[in-house]
C-alpha cells in the first residue's frame, strides 16, 4: 500500500514539472519567421537553424522507427 501512494505521488510530481518545463506560448502564422532551435542528427552532432540563414531547409521528424502504428 505504502509503495502505491508513494508510486502515485511520484507520478503526479513528475507530471506536475515535466508541463511546467519547456512550455511556450509560440503561435506562428503563415509566413512568419521561425523561432530559432537546435537539434541533433543522427550522429549527435548538434545543428542550430542559424547556421543556414539565407538557405532553404526542409526539417523532416522521424519518431522511432519502431513505434506502433
């Protein structure tokens, strides 16, 4: 019972911070500039929007290759 209540808190703590943790109220319109980020590819190396200013990129999400559906 104890380990359930502690499980239970532990849960709605984490929850608690994670929606309070990199939360913006962003919201872009066509044609608006896109806010400036930094990812990491697939060899760990960082790339920062920046970095291509004047460029055209195309940023394509891949979720795990082994997610449902």
């Amino acid at each position: 019972m104890k380990f359930i209540f502690i499980l239970t808190i532990s849960i709605i703590v984490l929850f608690s911070f994670s929606s309070l943790v990199g939360k913006t109220n962003i919201e872009l319109k066509v044609g608006d500039q896109a806010p400036s980020f930094e990812l990491k590819d697939q060899d760990k190396k960082f790339h920062k929007l920046s970095d291509y200013f004047g460029q055209k990129i195309v940023l394509y999400y891949f979720p795990k290759a082994d997610t449902p559906g």
